[in-house]
C-alpha cells in the first residue's frame, strides 16, 4: 500500500491563494446510494477547483464513521483538500481522540471543532461524562494533543447563537440600533409580529467566548448561514473590535428548495432583509423556479461580500450542484465549461438530510401506512413501541403489566406480545 501523505493545512493555503476561493461542504447520506451519488457529484464539483470540501459530523455523532470515510476518500481518493467537523456531542475525550487519530492515520490536517446541537429528541445540551462541555475544550484538547498538526476553523454566529436569541416584546423602539439592524422580524401562523434578537450583553458574551475560542488556537472562523449581508459585515467589524483578527469565512446556505428555505430560516433563526419572505414565496412557483431566485440571491450577497474584501466563500451546498454551480458561474468564479460539466443529475441527492436535520425537499421511500387505517384493521390488542434513543447498543425494558425485566443487544429485538399500552424502550452502550 503506497504510504498516506499529510494534506496541505488550509490556514497555509489561505497566505498563499489570492482572495475569490471558495470551498464545499457535504453532509454524509443516509443510504449507500446517497453515498455513491455524492462521491459522483464530489467527482464533479472538484473540476470547479475548490480550495477545500467539507463534511459535517452527524447530529449527536450518528454519522461518525461515514463522516470520516468521505474525509479520508476526499483527501486520498479524489486528491481534494478535506476538512472534517468534530462536535462534542455524547463524545467523551477519548472518543474525540480516536477519531483525530483516525484523521492523523490518513493524513488529514483540517478540522472544523464544533459543540454540535443536542441529539434529536433533546432539547437541551449536555455534555457526556468525560466529555467536553464546549467547543472551547475541543480546541484546547487539539492544540494540547496534536501541537499544529491540525488546522483549527471554529463557528461563529452573526446574528448571535440561537440559543441566545430571544422573543423580545414591545416592537422595534425597546432595541439599541446594534439590536436593530441584527434582528428577525416575522409574522407568526395568529397573524401577529414576532420580533426576536440577541441582545447587546449577551451578544457580548458570544464575542468575548468566541475570542477565547481564537485564543485556544483556533485558526478561522467559518460563519452560519446569514441573508442579510450588513449583518455579516457588523459581525467583522465586532469582531475586529474584540481582538479577533483571523480570517472569518461567510457560510453561504444554497437556497435549493422553499420547504428548505422555511425550515432553515426559522432553525437558524436568521434574519430576513425586507420583502425577503415575500420574494421566496413568489418564487416557490416550481423547482426550477426557486432555484434560479437562489442563484441570483446568492449572487448578489456573493458579490457583495467579495467586493468587500473576504477571503474566500463555504457554501453549503446541501449536496446539491445547480444552485452552488450557477452562483459561482454569475461570479465568474469558474467557467461555461466547468459549469456544464456539473450540472448533470441534481435530483440525485433530493432526499437527503443533513447533519443539522436540514431536508432538501423530497421525502425519502414510499407513504407510510396510516395509524388510523392499520387500527380499522389490526385484531384488537396491538401495541406501540416508543423508542427513548436509538443510538445506543443494546434495548431494555420493564413490562408495564408483568413487572418484568427484559434486555438484550439489538440484534435479538424482535419485538413483543403483551397487549395494549406504551412501552418505553431504552437502549444502552
Ligand atoms: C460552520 C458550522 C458548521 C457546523 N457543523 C456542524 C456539524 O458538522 N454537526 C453538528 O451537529 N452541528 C454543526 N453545526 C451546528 C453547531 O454544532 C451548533 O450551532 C451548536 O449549537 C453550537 O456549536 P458551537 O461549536 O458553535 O458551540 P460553542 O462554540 O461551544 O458555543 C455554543 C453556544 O454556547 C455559548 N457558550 C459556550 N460556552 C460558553 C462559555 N464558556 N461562556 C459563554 N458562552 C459560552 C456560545 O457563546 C454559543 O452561544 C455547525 C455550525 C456552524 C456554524
């Protein structure tokens, strides 16, 4: 087996490649087939010469092992620079360490350390025993470790993290102008004006945590998804004022779908430019439709931001080409040819779900049966099983009617016979 070599860092490749780059990233699929169609599409999109493509870490680490092998194959198989996420989520140190060891054996040098979201299902964040409890803690774990073996890019919030936005009551005249210019303003399903923002001190707060981030060593920032170009722009200048002086990257969410858009939108709790809503509506007419109102949208809030100077563009592609690939050609980022090149076979990837939970419009397999039918015809004493996580290793239970306890691997459940009632199934390592 020819020996791996180390992949370039892309903190060198940003002294050395002249401001316009850009860069992808990809979410891992959830079917074998979704992985032979993205290693297509990677094959593709690499033409487009990006400076780097990505991979996210599945919600609560459910993609680990995927993740890893589309960051290895990046690097070795397609010859792309590869950049991995890594959150902390039901993530010990140790298992943090495995998997930077991995990426050490196969000479990846890029990493994009991350807290991650709470699993789904959970509402609230919480680190496991022995894990860490931040992103800080990762970034201070690699820098510990691996010296400046890695690359370290880190997150970064605009408008400030979801979890510090708040519903604010009283109308626009209760914020400071700071608050004002980063806020959302939407009308909710009652009819009624929901104003929600990141206040100033807490707004603070995310600045002086995002320092220390930077201070632990980290090398870039790569930001979430914002439609409001003046709020990114707010962003630099606060961050320039903190002391932050590393390259920050704007995160450019491909418009692909308006179920999407929604979805997104409201997720991220991102701030929508006037008559933004209005125009996504009118443009959810087709398929093809809202795609090209992406690709001029994009296009302009690209322009923009390059002509303002940032190094370099991170689309989020959602595994898709046809909006990401018409940007980049209206930019003159890459050419007629190169674009043709890519735009065969977009709806391969329709049914795919990001790591965020980010669907990119159609549903996946055939209608489910419903609930109502199946009771018109199942003999009566039929159960639910209501499964509490379904991560882990090994299923449990207590019968509700016997008392009795039951548990084995996964593999051995079957099912069960006991009558009517929930049943309230916990899985452990
Ligand atoms: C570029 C990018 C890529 C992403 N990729 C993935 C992915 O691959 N997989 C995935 O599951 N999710 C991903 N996410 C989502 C991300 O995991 C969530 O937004 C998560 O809730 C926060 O992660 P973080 O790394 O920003 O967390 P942190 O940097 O730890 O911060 C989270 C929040 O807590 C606050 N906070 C934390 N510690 C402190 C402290 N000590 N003092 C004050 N405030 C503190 C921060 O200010 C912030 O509001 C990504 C997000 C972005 C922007």
């Amino acid at each position: 087996m020819a020996a791996v070599t180390d992949d370039k860092k892309v903190s060198d490749l940003m002294k050395e490649t002249k401001p316009g780059f850009f860069s992808f990233e990809y979410f891992p699929p959830k079917t074998a087939d979704g992985v032979t169609n993205l290693k297509k599409r990677m094959s593709r999109m690499k033409a487009l010469n990006p400076l780097f493509m990505d991979f996210t870490w599945g919600a609560g680490g459910s993609t680990s092992d995927l993740t890893l092998d589309l960051t290895a194959a990046c690097k070795n198989e397609f010859g792309v620079v590869a950049n991995m996420h890594l959150t902390c989520t039901n993530q010990t140190a140790s298992l943090a360490e495995e998997a930077l060891n991995k990426c050490k054996a196969v000479g990846v040098r890029n990493i994009v350390a991350l807290r991650g979201d709470a699993p789904r299902g959970m509402d609230k964040w919480e680190a496991v025993e022995g894990g860490f409890t931040c992103a800080l803690d990762l970034v201070k774990m690699i820098r510990e470790k691996y010296g400046d073996y890695f690359t370290v890019s880190v997150a970064g919030y605009p408008e400030g993290h979801p979890d510090a936005i708040e519903q604010v009551e009283g109308g626009l005249d209760v914020l400071t102008e700071a608050e004002r210019r980063r806020c959302r303003t939407f009308i909710d399903e009652e009819g009624k004006e929901v104003l929600m923002v990141c206040r100033d001190a807490k707004f603070a707060e995310e600045m002086t945590y995002l320092k220390a981030k930077i201070d632990a060593g980290s090398d870039f920032i790569i930001t979430q998804m914002f439609l409001d170009v003046q709020v990114f722009h707010d962003f630099v200048k606060s961050c320039r004022e903190y002391g932050i002086n590393v390259p920050i990257i704007p995160g450019i969410m491909c418009l692909t779908g308006y179920g999407g858009f929604q979805r997104m939108t409201a997720l991220c709790k991102t701030r929508l430019p006037a008559g933004m809503a209005e125009a996504a509506k009118a443009a959810s007419t087709s398929d093809d439709d809202f795609k090209q109102w992406g690709i001029d949208m994009g296009t302009e809030m690209c322009r923009n931001l390059l002509d303002s100077g940032v190094l370099g563009l991170h689309f989020y592609t959602l595994n898709l080409e046809k909006v990401v690939v018409g940007t980049l050609k209206n930019l003159g980022l890459i050419s007629e040819e190169q674009a043709a090149g890519c735009q065969a076979g977009d709806v391969d990837a329709k049914s795919m779900v990001s790591a965020q939970g980010i669907t990119t419009g159609a549903k996946i397999g055939t209608d489910d049966q419903k609930v109502s039918d199946l009771m018109k015809t199942s003999p009566p004493g039929f159960f639910f099983v209501r499964i509490l996580s379904s991560q882990d290793r090994r299923w449990s239970y207590k019968s509700e009617e016997t008392h009795v306890a039951h548990e084995g691997p996964w593999s051995t459940f079957h099912g069960f016979h006991l009558g009517c009632g929930w049943l309230n199934i916990r899985f452990d390592h």
